[in-house]
C-alpha cells in the first residue's frame, strides 16, 4: 500500500472523528440553549464539522486517488 494512500486513511479516520465529536458538542445542554437563543452554533461545534468534513473529503480522495500505477 503506498504512503499516500495510508496518509488518505489517517485523515479520513481523523475526519469521521472531527464530525462525531461536533455532532456530540452539538447535543451538548449549553449548545442547545445558545443555539435556541442565537439560531446557530457555537464556533467550536462549527469548526469541527467544517474540519472535519475538509479532512473526511480529502482523506476519501487520497485514499481513493492516491498515486495509482
């Protein structure tokens, strides 16, 4: 397997984690009352969607895509 294909699982699995721990922070009591009250959420929960779904995306490229011979 080449390293760039095993880079591409590193960051898929680390995206799938970003997302699960966003999700779990978007459950969270605290984020529920400042989302109901502000209508969004915080930018912590937010980052970790966004990172997450960047890193999920390009790890399922590379791992996909990588350096094919």
């Amino acid at each position: 397997m080449h390293p760039i294909r095993i880079i591409g699982l590193v960051a898929l699995v680390v995206g799938v984690i970003l997302i699960i721990m966003g999700y779990n922070a978007s459950q969270s009591f605290t984020e529920e009352l400042s989302e109901s009250l502000t209508g969004r959420y915080s930018d912590e929960t937010t980052w970790y969607f966004i990172i997450g779904a960047a890193s999920a995306t390009l790890g399922l490229l590379l791992a996909v895509f990588g350096q094919r011979r």
